[in-house]
C-alpha cells in the first residue's frame, strides 16, 4: 500500500460507519487493474472517505479524470486532506449528491457517449440496476465497470430464507437482481471476483 493509502485507510477505521471502505485488497486490485488497462477518464459511484477513491487517482497519468458523486460530501473531505497531499486531487471532479440526474444529463448531452475507461460502483445497491442500464452507455467499448458487494456478504449464495441481518436482506435482492441483469446481458463479459466481501 502507498503510504497515503495507508494513512487514509488509518484515518476511516476511526469513522462510525467505517465498514463502508473499500478494503486494501480490493483498493490494491483497482489500483493494477486501471494501471493494466491504461485507464485515463473514471467515474466512481459512491466515495465514502475516498480510498477507492485515492487508489484510482494514484493509478491514472497526471493528465487522468475521475468524475465522482457522493451524497455526502462531509465523509469526502474526511480523506481529501490525504488526496491532496498524495498530489492527486486535481484529477478529481467532486460532485455531491444523487448520480442518477448526473448520469442522465450525461446521457441527454450525448458527447459522454462511451467516453469511460473505467467506472466504479460502490453505493446504494438499491440503484445498481439503475445505474447499470445508464453506465452501460458511458463506458467506452472494451471498457470496464466494476460494481462492488456483488456477492453481498455471501447472501447472494443464500437460500432465501437463510437467517441474514435485515439490511443484508433488504439489498440482496437487488444485489441479486443486478447480477441476473449482468449474465444475461449480451453487450458484456462478467467476472466476480470475492475481494473485499
């Protein structure tokens, strides 16, 4: 881990809501996967305290753009202190608030038309059916977009009516829901992978 990774990884243990991170493996994977892929232009869906955040920033060139939306800009500037001193702040367009009106306006403009390298998903599951049907327009082709929790704690693998806490419940029919999407959608290749669950 880079030590600004670390810092800021040090930095969310100490948040409430601090199992909302991204972990370090799955932080260390993006980081080689957008390396691999030469990834310039991301979006990133969900930003908590910015660790994923972070790691896509320090793997993208100087020139690179990350365009990412959070409801709640009060948890961003918890880690923008690290990303700015790690240097990488100014490849960050911070916009606060729900992604779906962006992602449309994007859409209805028509010049953002499979503009993306890469897009990171790590927010409200309730929505990611939603934001895969845009997403899919914005990526470019040969593109990837990673959603995150796909396995949802396990419960995905889960007989319905396996004792499960209520919120893991609750989003795992949607969690569900988008994964039936993806394997029969012909317009892509899937891959999960359990880093980070």
């Amino acid at each position: 881990d880079p030590e600004a990774m670390k810092e800021l990884r040090e930095v969310t243990a100490k948040h409430p809501w601090n199992l909302m991170t991204t972990s370090a493996d799955e932080g260390q994977f993006l980081n080689m996967l957008l390396k691999l892929i030469n990834a310039k232009n991301t979006m990133e869906i969900g930003v908590y305290t910015g660790y994923s955040l972070l790691a896509t920033a320090l793997a993208l060139p100087e020139d690179g753009k990350i365009l990412a939306m959070d409801i709640n800009r009060e948890n961003y500037e918890i880690g923008l202190p690290i990303i700015e001193k790690a240097g990488v702040g100014h490849k960050i367009d911070f916009r606060e608030g729900p992604a779906l009106p962006v992602l449309d306006q994007m859409i209805q403009d028509g010049k953002y038309h499979g503009t993306f390298d890469f897009i990171f998903v790590d927010a409200d599951e309730d929505n990611y059916i939603n934001y895969h049907k845009r997403l899919i327009d914005l990526v470019k082709v040969g593109g990837l977009i990673g959603y995150d929790s796909t396995l949802w704690n396990g419960s995905v693998a889960e007989p319905a009516d396996a004792p499960m806490r209520k919120y893991v419940r609750y989003y795992r029919d949607f969690v569900m829901e988008l994964n039936k999407a993806l394997a029969v959608d012909p317009r892509i290749e899937i891959c999960m992978l359990p880093v980070g669950e």
